[in-house]
C-alpha cells in the first residue's frame, strides 16, 4: 500500500516544498532595480524642471566649483548671495558630478542636473522597502507600502 507517514517522511516532505519555494522566490536585487527604475522614470516624466531660487543658487554654487574652481556665484535675482551662497555645501556638491557630465558630454551643465531629484527619491522607495522587509514584512507588504510612500505621498511632487 504505501509507506506509513512519519515524521521522517514528513520532514523530508517539507524540505523539498521549502527548496521549491526558495527556487521562486524573487531576488532582492532585481526587485529593487525594478523598483528603482519604475518609480525614476514616473519621476522623471512627471517632475517639475524649476528649482525656485534655493535650487538656483545651489546649481550656481555646483556650476562654479566644477566650471570655475571657486564656490564664488553671482545672484542676478536678488543680489543677497553674492560673492558666496548662503546655503549648505551639501547638495552642490551632490550636483556637482551631474553638472561636469552635462558640460563634458552635452555641452549644457543643467540639463543633467533634473536627474538629482528623481534618483534621490526612488532610492528612497526602495531603502523603505528593503527596511520593511528586513524588519520583517512580507515582499509583497512591503512593495505595496514602499509603492503608496512613492506615489502617495509628498515625495511625488
């Protein structure tokens, strides 16, 4: 007839139905870069193109470090920036490789600097979405969590 159920059989039963499971799983990694790539290029085709005068003043600084080799920028709007800008270092810097791609490769150091803002935020969606699952949410839980933070909330803007 067939062979008893023990708790051999059983065992052996489970670890095969966990090694096909382990087979389907996804892959972190492809879900991530997935992820990463869905929400960029949203992002991206539906971002705003004006910094507004603090972004400004921040790309001047970036222009003129790569461009100039100084962090001196003129303020044509307002004139209270001058010679130096009165914000953080931080994000200029961060603009600062967009900006020598764009003027090596496209002539134009502002075009590539709208990629910032949208690469920034997507990793963004997917740092929350691998701290959900590390802390111990389902993949699927977490997508669906990481995808409501992307799209709806302020980070989409």
């Amino acid at each position: 007839m067939g062979q008893p159920v023990g708790a051999s059989s059983l065992t052996e039963v489970l670890r095969s139905w966990r090694r096909n499971q382990s087979a389907d799983a996804p892959r972190p990694e492809r879900l991530s870069l997935l992820l990463f790539a869905i929400t960029a290029c949203v992002y991206l085709l539906s971002g705003k193109t004006f910094f507004g005068y603090d972004g400004e003043m921040m790309y001047r600084v970036s222009e003129s470090i790569v461009l100039r080799h100084s962090i001196q920028v003129v303020d044509p709007i307002y004139h209270a920036n001058q010679p130096y800008a009165g914000y953080a270092i931080g994000l200029s810097l961060l603009m600062a490789p967009l900006v020598a791609l764009g003027a090596l490769l496209l002539h134009d150091p502002r075009l590539l600097v709208t990629l910032l803002e949208p690469a920034v935020t997507a990793g963004t969606v997917v740092a929350l979405n691998l701290l959900l699952v590390e802390l111990g949410c389902s993949w699927r839980r977490s997508l669906a969590i990481a995808l409501a933070y992307a799209f709806g909330t302020l980070a989409w803007h």
